[in-house]
C-alpha cells in the first residue's frame, strides 16, 4: 500500500513535517510513506489551469491519483487550514478526474498550543469531504504543546505521540482496504 504524505508547513523545522518524517518509521508492514513536496506548486489561478497546468501542480496530481491513501500532517493556522496546503488540495480538486475522488485520507495536527490543531481538522474533514474524499473517522490525532515533544532535530521524543501515531497508521491500512472495495 502506497501512502503520500502532505505537510501544510513549509518551515523547516515544522513540527508536522517532523512528525510525518516520524511516521515512515511506524508504517504497519505492507505499507509505505512517500511525502510530496508541495512548496513550488504556485498559487492556484483557474486562468493558469486552463492554460496547462504547471509542471510542480500535475506532479501533485498525479501523486495523490497514484496513492493507495494520502496522510496529511496539519498545522493550524488561525483556526483552518494553512494557505499552502489548501492550494495544494485545491489544485488536485478540479475536473477532470479530481484527485481527492474516493481516495482514503488520514489526518493529524501538530501545533505549538495546547489543543494540537483540534479546529483545523474539522475544516480539513469538510474540504475533503465534498471532494468525496473518504477521511478516516478515528483516531483523532491532535499532538499539541509540541515543542515539549520533540527534540532539536526532529525527532519525537515523547512515547505517548509515537503511540497516537502508531495506532493512527494502523488503523489507516484497514481503513484504505476497506474503501477500496466500495
Ligand atoms: C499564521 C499563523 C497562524 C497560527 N494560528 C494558530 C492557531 O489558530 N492555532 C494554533 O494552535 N496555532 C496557531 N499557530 C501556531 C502554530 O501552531 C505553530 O506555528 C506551529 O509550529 C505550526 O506548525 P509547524 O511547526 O508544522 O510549522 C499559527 C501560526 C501561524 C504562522
């Protein structure tokens, strides 16, 4: 099973990122983590799509419509999504053959306050949802105070987020199989 992974931060020491570097190490057996790069897909402009899409956006496309499911690792800027994500998804929504079509989706959040991006999930849920993306219901993962969570490069330190990450990704495989029969 071949999963993308998506960080909506382009910071180089994002939390999310890390997290989701974090996590090819945790994939169950028979799975795999692949992270697309989505800082060079430009701003999405309809005029431009119609035109031909750039190189960097139909490299994204294409990763997501190639993916057996998609994780996203999600700060939460002001209470939603951040820019660079939501133009990334935005990008792989239009027709023809949008990308999110029945494409199963794990999230999770990392944020430096307390409630670990508990808002931007739930506008991510409702993106996704009326793309007819199918968003793996449970477990919420939501990693807050996350500077006490990592070390200086990177890596969690905290056992408790490598578990919630753990089940997360386990629970992903079933859920991938599952949508793929409907
Ligand atoms: C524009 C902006 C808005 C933010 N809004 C929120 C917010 O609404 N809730 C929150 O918990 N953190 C917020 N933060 C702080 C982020 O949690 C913090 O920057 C976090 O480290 C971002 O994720 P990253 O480490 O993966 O880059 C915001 C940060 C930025 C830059």
């Amino acid at each position: 099973m071949k999963v993308l992974g998506i960080s909506g931060s382009l910071r180089k020491a994002s939390y999310n990122s890390a997290a989701l570097r974090a996590c090819r190490e945790l994939m169950p057996q028979g799975m795999t983590l692949e992270i697309a790069e989505i800082g060079d897909i430009p701003m999405f402009n309809q005029d431009v799509f119609d035109a031909g899409m750039p190189e960097p956006a139909k490299r994204f496309r294409a990763a997501v419509s190639a993916a057996d499911g998609v994780l996203i690792a999600a700060p939460e800027y002001n209470f939603s999504v951040s820019p660079v994500l939501k133009n990334a998804i935005d990008w792989a929504s239009r027709p023809p053959n949008q990308s999110w079509q029945d494409k199963p989706v794990a999230i999770f959040s990392c944020s430096q306050g307390p409630l670990g991006g508990a808002r931007v999930q739930y506008d991510l849920r409702r993106i996704l949802g009326q793309l007819w993306a199918h968003v793996l219901p449970r477990p919420e993962v939501f990693i807050g105070s996350a500077p006490g969570k990592f070390d200086a490069q990177g890596k969690i330190t905290d056992e408790s987020t490598r578990k919630f990450l753990t089940d997360l990704l386990a629970g992903f495989g079933p859920w991938i199989t599952r949508m793929q029969k409907k």
